[in-house]
C-alpha cells in the first residue's frame, strides 16, 4: 500500500483520497438532493406541483421568483382550510410602505388560494398543489408580457433545491399574437432571512 510522503501522516494514502472522496460525495448529495433544504419542500406528482409549507415559513416574507423575468416578495398565511399566497405592502428601513402594484390603497394582492391536502399535512405542515399558480399568466412579472399560457401543452420538468431555496422548473407554450412559442421558465422560492 501507498504512503503519503509526509512520514508525520499515519493516513496510508489510499484511505485518505477515499475518505476525501466519501466526505465530498456526501456532501455533494445532501445539497443536491435537498435532504439538507430547511425551506420548503416540493414534490413532482403525476406532472403536478406540490409544496409542503411549514408552520415556521408562514407570515414570513420570502420572495418568490421568476427567472429572468422578475420578482415579488410574498408570504404564505393560514385561513381555515387554505394557504393562501400574498404579495404585501413592503415597509423600508426608514418606514415607507412601499405599496402593491403601485396603488396605495392595496394593503395587499392576493395571488393564489390553495386547498390544504389533509391526508398530506399535519399540524406544523401543510401539503398544497401549486401548479396552476406556476401556468397563472396574469401575474405581473413583466408589465409588457402578459401572453397566456397554454395549459395543456405546459407542464412541470423537475424540482431542485438549494439551501434555502427551492426551484421549480416548467415548460411553458404561450400564446403571442397568432403563434406559439414554448420556452423553459423557471421559479424559486427563496428565504432571504437567513
């Protein structure tokens, strides 16, 4: 067997480029995989997008994100037997409430409204289907691109995650004009207050 140089290393050589190797593909695999994400978790079922909202991440501001397009801080809150979506008000350091789609008098604009999943959730966690909120085109991420989506030739591809970030990536057909056009769009929810 192989020995390091170094006579002070006890470690025979092969055993520590393995050790390096486990150590690496270890942690490796638990970012990948999300087995290390204290966020939300997201399942992909049956082409259908679900999310488990803890407890914890409820009226808590995250933002929510559309690659390359834009985004929006929301919170998730409780109501009965929903969760619901918000976009705020958004109070700055110095106190101004910076307001909702430019208006004043919106406290708030509700953005989606989901069913919590009973047979999924519990009390600290609440299972819901989001994937109409992903295909949802009056969303204003982009003033100037408010094409709709055609639904049933879009569909969610994969779910990854990061730390404190989850990623839900779709394929979307829209309808502009009088042609189509299918493109890869991506979605994050990401936890800012780390």
């Amino acid at each position: 067997m192989y020995k390091l140089s170094n006579p002070s290393h006890s470690i025979p050589f092969f055993k520590g480029k393995l050790l390096f190797h486990l150590i690496s593909l270890l942690v490796t695999c638990s970012t990948m995989g999300g087995q290390d994400n204290k966020f939300i978790n997201a399942y992909l079922e049956n082409d259908k997008a679900y999310l488990e909202i803890k407890n914890e991440h409820l009226d808590t501001p995250m933002l929510f994100v559309r690659h390359d397009i834009g985004h929006n801080q929301v919170v998730w809150s409780k109501e009965g037997n929903h969760i619901l979506l918000t976009i705020p008000q958004i109070k700055s350091s110095s106190g101004v409430l910076i307001p909702v789609n430019h208006d004043y008098r919106n406290e708030s604009n509700l953005i989606g409204r989901f069913p919590i999943i009973k047979e999924k959730s519990h009390s600290d966690l609440f299972y819901i289907d989001v994937t109409k909120l992903l295909f949802n085109s009056t969303l204003k991420w982009n003033p100037k691109n408010l094409d709709p989506v055609l639904t049933e030739r879009s569909y969610v591809k994969s779910i990854h995650f990061l730390k404190n970030e989850t990623i839900v990536s779709t394929v979307q057909t829209i309808q502009r004009d009088n042609n189509q056009k299918t493109d890869n769009v991506n979605f994050s929810s990401i936890n800012y207050r780390i």
